[in-house]
C-alpha cells in the first residue's frame, strides 16, 4: 500500500533533461501530465513523447517551452500547434516498430505515466483500451507512474501488468475518453456501400474510428464469418460481433478472437470490451506485424488518406510539408493486406475536401509526405466509385483515379497530370 501516493507526489519523480512515455489514447494519463505541467517551474528540458493522446494536454502550452518539449509519434490535434510554436517535435516510425525504439535503446525512457484498472486479488492491473508501445515502455523506463482507474475497462491479452512492475499508484475516478458515434452523411454512406462491394464473406477486417468505416461495418450485417484483425476498432464493430456476423472462426490469427491494439468510442463500447474475453488486446509489434496480418486469409485494410495522387501515392500524414498526424499503421496493413491471400488493401476517401479543393490529385503537394507508396496501394474508392490500381501502368492508372476524383475537377486533373507528364520528356 505504500505505493499509493498522490499526483503530486508522484511526478515529483520527474527530472529535468528526462524523458517521459505517456500511455495513448483514451488511455492517457491527464491526472499526472496536469500535475506535472504544475511543476513547470521546477523542470527544464523534459521531453513528453506519445502517440495520439486525448484531452487536454497542458505541457504543450508554448508558455511552458523551457519546462517541456513533445516529441509526437503520431500528431494529435492537441499538439498539433507545437510544430509550429517550436515547442514540439514529430518522429515518423511505423507503429509496429515504435516498441523496438524502446527496447533497443535508440529512445531511451526514464518515466513512464499509465492508466490502469484496479488490482486483482492476484494484484494484476490491466491496460485497458490502450496496449499499443507501453509494455515496451515499461520494460524500458527506469519509473513506472499509474493512474488507477475503477473506470478502466479490464481487457485481456498483452495488457496485464501485476502491481510489482509499478513504482507508484495515483488513485483517480473518472470516466475514459469517449466519443459518440459520428451520423454518417450520404457521401460516406456511398463509400461505405463500394467498400462494402467488395468485403467476401470470411473475410478479415482492419478499420479505424470515422464515419466512413462504420458506414461500411453498417451494411455487413448479412455477411458471414468475418474476422477482426485491427490496430483499433470503435462502436460499429459491436453489433455484428453480438449477431455474430464477426466471429473470427476463418482468422489465420488468433482464431476465434477480435485482436487490436488499442480502442476508442463511447461507453458502450468500453462496457462491451471490459472482461470480455473475445476482445484481445496485444501489443503493436505484434497486431501490426505484416508477416502476421498477411497470415489471415481474404484480409482487408481499410485506410484514409489526406490526399492521392493519380498514380497511387497516398499522403496521409501531412498538408504539404505541414505535418498533421502521422504514419501510424496504414503501411503495417496495407502491405499485409496485399500479400494475403485474397487480400485487399483500400484508400477510402471523399473526392473533395470541406473547401471543395480535390483530394485526387496529379500530383502531390511540394513537401507531402508519401505514407504509402503507389506499388503498395490496390483500390482507392471515393463516393464515385471504386478505382482498381493493381497492375496497372501509371497512364492506366490515371484514367482510374480521374475517374472518382469529383466532376468539377476531374478535367484539370487529366490536363495537368497529361502536361506534366509531356514536360518531363
């Protein structure tokens, strides 16, 4: 029991010159980052690094750049504004290889804040909704700082930790980061319908959180035998797992079991997770192994992008050379997808953005960054349809892409991509 402390005396761990883990997610830790913001005046130069994290995140106030510096791995909206105010940096990595940075030293941790469940009898806590990098950061931080939350849910897998692996315990009761299910618009239902087109059945699924993924999960409901093998999942999963239309019995692994490593939705969703044991969560080096996705027959990943050029090149992580989130495990999965057998990897946009300015591009912004490149990517579809890229030669594929992009630019589209392939000769 002595390692019961409060917030405030537990971060007092923190050195300056330190660097700090902070679990992902709807996992994140904000009881201990606000109590250590509070010592701004006391640190210097301690750098915080995460993945996306929700809620507030007072260390990335530019006011405190002294005290604090964020090293993101994958930008959230939070720390966006930290590129730019030059208290924050971005450190691209897939997320299947971020807990090897850890455990190979190439990024050295000295605290680690968690979120965890409450002790059992057995004094095992779990991680609940977000596995992800933190295991390795545990094993490679020298202090280990948990939030325990009655809240959490409790998950199976990677996730459980016993309380001898924690140096010190904040007792906090509150709810998780949650998000409601987005209404699905008409342009997202017409993309989640061409997804949909081309799910088989005993098929295995990786989406994200969105509209357009639960526009496509909404109209499986007569499909059979599906399969989910995902980085993450949100709410339009549960439904198709209780009519059991996903229920993993055709998965090349972890048959029989839903694997992800980390969640985000409503209440709903964290009460459906907690001590379920179809739901398993395991570490990213392990969910996002392409050697493994590519094991699960008829896989499919379903991704988004920023933009697409009309060869195939997806940008997903910035806005011209302004980074906005980050590689994440789009590549994990599309290539693991791809190599499946009767796999299919998807880009799933709107032809548009919210400006009307075309996501199908001829050519990707001076600066953006290529997350997948044009040999990895096999369908692109829009709310116009679906364009089939594999094996296709770059002028094939062009008439592809011209042809989802939206009426208004498809035009300029074919007329710029034509005189920028004529100027290079």
């Amino acid at each position: 029991m002595s390692k019961y402390v409060t917030a405030e005396e537990a971060v007092k761990v923190v050195k300056s010159g330190d660097r700090v883990y902070l679990q992902a997610a709807a996992a994140a830790p904000t009881l201990l980052t606000n109590a250590l913001a509070d010592r701004a005046s006391e640190l210097r130069n301690v750098e915080i690094c995460h993945l996306h994290v929700e809620g507030e995140a007072r260390y990335a106030n530019p006011e405190l750049a002294e005290s604090f510096h964020v090293n993101s791995f994958f930008i959230g909206p939070n720390v966006r504004h930290t590129l730019v105010a030059g208290n924050g940096s971005y450190t691209p990595v897939f997320l299947s290889e971020l807990p090897y940075l850890f455990r190979k030293k190439v990024v050295v941790l000295d605290v680690v804040f968690i979120h965890v469940s409450p002790p059992d009898l057995h004094g095992y806590c779990s991680l609940g909704v977000s596995v992800e990098a933190t295991l390795a950061a545990i094993e490679s931080a020298k202090t280990v700082i948990a939030q325990v939350n009655p809240q959490m849910p409790r998950t199976f897998g990677d996730g459980i930790l016993h309380i001898s692996e924690i140096d010190y315990l904040v007792e906090v009761d509150s709810p998780i980061y949650s998000h409601e299910t987005e209404k699905i618009s008409p342009l997202e239902d017409k993309i989640g319908n061409y997804i949909a087109s081309l799910i088989e059945d005993e098929s295995t699924l990786q989406m994200g959180i969105g509209s357009i993924p639960n526009a496509a999960l909404s109209k499986l409901s007569n499909h059979k035998n599906l399969g989910l093998h995902t980085e993450m999942f949100s709410d339009g999963v549960i439904d198709l797992i209780e009519s059991n239309v996903i229920n993993g019995n055709f998965k090349g692994v972890g048959r029989g079991r839903a694997l992800a490593t980390f969640l985000i939705g409503s209440q709903r969703l964290y009460d459906f997770v907690s001590d379920n044991p179809f739901i398993e969560m395991k570490e990213s080096s392990y969910v996002n192994d392409t050697a493994r996705i590519r094991k699960n027959p008829k896989m499919v990943a379903i991704n988004s992008a920023i933009e697409v050029d009309v060869t195939g090149q997806v940008c997903a992580d910035s806005i011209g050379a302004r980074m906005y989130s980050g590689v994440g495990g789009q590549m994990d999965f599309i290539r693991g997808a791809s190599l499946s057998d009767g796999g299919k990897a998807i880009i799933a946009l709107p032809s548009v953005t919210k400006n009307g300015d075309s996501r199908i591009v001829p050519f990707l912004r001076q600066g953006a960054g290529v997350v997948s490149t044009r040999s990895h990517v096999q369908y692109i579809i829009t709310e116009n349809g679906i364009a089939d890229l594999y094996g296709k030669t770059l002028r094939q594929r062009s008439v592809e892409m011209t042809k989802i992009a939206h009426p208004d630019h498809q035009e300029r589209i074919e007329r710029e991509y034509y005189n920028m392939i004529m100027n290079c000769k």
